[in-house]
C-alpha cells in the first residue's frame, strides 16, 4: 500500500524549473494559511468580546 | 421566503454558522485532490515544460482575486441602494482576501515570467491593471480603517469599489483590448477551442471551484465576525448611554 502511493505521487522531475514551480506552491500555501489563521483569529476575538459585553449588561 | 431576508445579522448569523462547516471542508478537499492532480499527474507542457504546474496556483488566484472585486462591487452597490449593513460588512470582509489573491497572483506570475518571458515584470497592461487592482486593495482597507464612522466609511468605500472596477475588468480583459503585452489570453473560456488543453483544463477547473469555496468561506467567517464586532460596539455605546 505505502509503495503503491510512494510510485503514484513520485516527484515529477521539474528540471530548471524546480525553483519557480516549488516556489509557487510555497508562495501560495503560505498566503492561504496566514490568510485562514488571521480570519480565524479574527473571529474567535469577535465573538469572546462580545459574549463578555453580553454578559456583563445581563449581569447588570 | 425571499434573499432579503438574509440582510437581517440574526438570520444571516445563523445561514453562515451552518453551511460554513461545509463549505470550508469541500474546499479543502477540492484544493488539495486538484493540486495533487494537476501536480502529480498531469504532463509538462510541449512549450511551457515543468511550469505549466503553476498554472494550478497562478490562475485560480487571480481569478478569486478579480471576482472579488465584482462580489464586492455588488455588495456595494446593494448598500447604496438598500442601505443593508450585512452586504456592506460583507464587502469589508472580502477585500483581506481579494488582497491575499492579488499577491498569489503577482508573485506567482513573475515565477512563471521569469523563466518564459526572460523577466519578472512587465508594464504590459493586463499585469499593470492588476497590480492597480491590488492598490485599489489596499487603498479600501486603508479607508475602512481612516473613517471612524462605519456607515460614512461603507459610503466611501462604496464609492472606491465602483471606480475600483475599472481596473478589475481590465485585470480581466486587457489582452483582449489591447491585444498586445506579454501575458497570454485566458486559459479558460466559454469556447473550448479558446482554452488550455483538457488535460490542464480538468484538474485546473476543481482548484478553481475550491478557491471559489475558499474564498466563500473566508467571507463568511470576516461577516461574521464584522458583524459580531459592530454588535458589540453597539452594546458599548448603549451602555455609555
């Protein structure tokens, strides 16, 4: 099984190009994920600030 | 029921909360199982050799990043028009992501130059329009922040987005108004005959549908939490009051 996938995803030979292919996969992955862990960031803080509004003015 | 109903915060609120799960894991298997194809299993190009792969980053991004500014063009407009928070806020939480596309796109693009055009960058229009694309970008975010008052500043920034525009269709169509420039026609087209081949075309087609679920998702999580902030500045006010 592990060989099987092993030789379906072998590296495909890039040549000269390996640089600029490998770094566009980069680039990109990179900018999703900071993208992704911002948003998420984001959002958890938006909704901890305002469930504590929220409950503080239910307290009162 | 009508689609209006969704530019109450509640209603919109609890839509988003449950399809976002969704949407978010369809994108990521989409992303993925379309890289690996296209990256894997697909040959090099006759002209283009091993950097026809980036054609599997390059053009989704760009894509995502030129209809970004048209989904916000429209949310802009329906704020003008309706005077609806939520598509105002849901303009707001595209433009972090059209930004993120719009770099993928730029650096991406010069990688791919580099090597076939023998440079970087080019002032060829279709790659000069976008990078205009990407100030204007910056220039709306920038304009969110500077306004205190949100309905003034989702005003102005309403008004930036229509003149925006201009430059996402021409992102979209310099080559065909020109006709000149460096960069090549679109890879995808309504006329087959137009396109890149099958074999780039299919794996090419399911990145793209996950970007555009991506990029779904990433919306409707910065609504959300747009639309949680403002409540809670709302609850502050009302308090101080």
């Amino acid at each position: 099984m592990h060989c099987l996938l092993a030789e379906r995803f072998n590296m495909p030979d890039l040549g000269n190009y390996a640089f600029h292919v490998l770094s566009s996969y980069g680039v990109t992955t990179l900018v999703i994920i900071i993208v992704i862990i911002f948003s998420y960031i984001k959002y958890t803080r938006a909704k901890k600030s305002l469930e504590k509004i929220e409950a503080n003015l239910n307290g009162k | 029921m009508s689609f209006w109903e969704y530019a109450n915060p509640v209603k919109f609120l609890k839509l988003s909360g449950t399809v976002l799960p969704y949407f978010s894991v369809f994108a990521a298997l989409m992303i993925i199982s379309g890289l690996c194809w296209g990256f894997f299993f697909t040959p090099d190009d006759y002209k283009q050799g091993a950097t026809v792969k980036i054609l599997y980053v390059h053009v989704p991004a760009a894509f995502v990043a030129i209809n970004a500014w048209f989904m916000m063009l429209i949310a802009s407009i329906i704020w003008l028009v309706r005077r609806h928070h939520v598509s105002a806020l849901a303009a707001k939480a595209a433009a972090p992501i059209g930004v993120a596309m719009t770099i993928i796109g730029l650096v991406t693009g010069a990688l791919w130059g580099q090597p076939m055009w023998g440079t970087w960058w080019e002032w060829d229009p279709k790659l000069t329009s976008f990078l205009i694309l990407f100030l204007f970008y910056i220039g709306y975010i920038a304009l969110w922040s500077a306004v205190e008052d949100p309905d003034s500043a989702a005003d102005l920034t309403s008004i930036l987005c229509i003149v925006g525009s201009v430059f996402a269709v021409l992102s979209r169509y310099a080559t065909v108004f020109w006709n000149q420039g460096l960069h090549q026609d679109a890879s995808l087209s309504v006329d087959k005959e137009e396109h890149v081949a099958d074999v780039f075309y299919y794996p090419l087609l399911v990145v793209m549908a996950g970007f555009v679920l991506l990029f779904i998702a990433l919306v409707l999580l910065n609504t959300r939490s747009e639309i949680m902030t403002r409540r809670a500045s709302a609850l502050l006010a009302r308090r101080k009051v």
